[in-house]
C-alpha cells in the first residue's frame, strides 16, 4: 500500500515538496539569520545595534515568508475544491486562474523576500565567530536556491496569467533576478574568501586541550 501523500493540483506549477519548497528553505535560512545576529561579542556600539536590527528584520520576514506559504496552500485548497465539486465550468476556471494567479504573486513576492534577506546577510558579515560564519553562509545558500527555484516558478508560468496588469507587473520584475543573484554570489564569495584565508581560531583553554606542569614539576619527556 501506498503512503506517498496526496497531490494539489497547485503542484503542477508551484513546488511544495518539503525538501524543495522555496517558502521553507527560506523560512530556514530567516531563523539561521535571526539567530547569527545573536552573536554579538566582539562587536563595536554601532554593530550591535546592526545586528539587533537585522535580528528583528530576519524575523518579521521569516513570518512574510511563512504567509506567503500559507497562502499558496490555501490557493492550492481551493482549487482542489473547486475540481471536486459539483462547480459551473465557468466559475471552476474562475477559481483555478484565481488560484494559480495568486500562488505565482506569492512566488514572486518571496524572490523580493529573498533579496531582502541577503541584504541582512551581507550586514551580518561582521559576524566573526567561525559557527556563526558557517550559519550565515547556509541560509545565503538557501536563500539563493530559493530565489532561484521562486524565478523559475514565476518564468514558467508567466504564458499562463491573463490578467494583464498582473502579467506586465510580473514581467517586469523578471529581470531583477539577476540583481539578486548577483548579490547572493557577492556575499557568498566573501565569505568563502574569509574561509580561504584561514583566519585564526580563537585560542582554546589549556585545560581542554594539554594540563600543563606546574612550576615544582618535572617537564614531561
């Protein structure tokens, strides 16, 4: 018997696979941000308060993120719905382009929400602590795949949106993909060039590592 789960017909143009769903690999890489900007030892007035504000960014768009999850869902419900019911023709088309129209918006918003948070990412690259380092470079990862995977959704089914102002407003924000990349690519390669470089770890306790003699001992041989 079968457990694979059951299908939405939202599924044909929108992925909501776990494992690649963009709205979670961005709600992942927000939580990631949110808590690199609690590491603040080390850091000067200016870039605590930084921080403290790309904290409280990471979240409010980890929940936009999570919105917009939600709201594909409840899209791709009520186009399930509508095919199982009993529906006039014409107002099942209704809803499925209703559906459709509103999962690609939501696709399209978190591209923009991707951007933003590589944004906070770049500002977190004062962040020296090599965990922390290794967090924020996962969720620009994340964020870049998302963005990615988000664009493609949007490409894809641009043939498919008739409304008009939607489709110019799409269309015209295509392009911008480019930006973000870019800017992925940019924050991703410092951190790799930092990480190249092999800056120093900070020092270990002795005690964790090598007791070392007392001053009346005898040196080890």
């Amino acid at each position: 018997m079968s457990h694979r789960r059951r299908t939405s017909w939202i599924e044909q143009f929108v992925l909501r696979e776990d494992v690649s769903n963009p709205f979670v690999q961005v709600i992942t890489a927000a939580q990631q941000l949110a808590r690199v900007a609690e590491d603040r030892g080390g850091l000067t007035r200016a870039q605590y308060e930084t921080a403290s504000t790309a904290r409280h960014q990471a979240l409010v768009l980890e929940d936009l993120a999570r919105w917009l999850d939600d709201e594909v869902a409840s899209h791709g419900s009520r186009a399930d719905e509508a095919l199982g019911g009993q529906n006039d023709p014409a107002e099942q088309a209704r809803v499925l382009s209703a559906s459709l129209t509103g999962s690609i918006r939501a696709s399209a918003m978190l591209v923009d929400t991707c951007h933003t948070l590589i944004g906070l990412a770049e500002q977190l690259l004062m962040v020296r602590r090599q965990g922390s380092r290794l967090m924020l470079m996962a969720a620009v990862e994340s964020l870049r795949a998302a963005a990615s995977s988000s664009h493609l959704t949007v490409l894809l089914n641009l043939p498919r949106i008739t409304d008009v102002a939607l489709y110019d407003e799409l269309a015209g924000g295509v392009d911008s993909f480019d930006v973000t990349l870019a800017y992925a690519n940019r924050v991703s390669a410092t951190l790799r060039s930092d990480a190249a470089v092999g800056q120093a770890l900070p020092l270990q306790r002795s005690d964790r590592l090598v007791r070392r003699p007392s001053s009346g001992s005898a040196s080890p041989r």
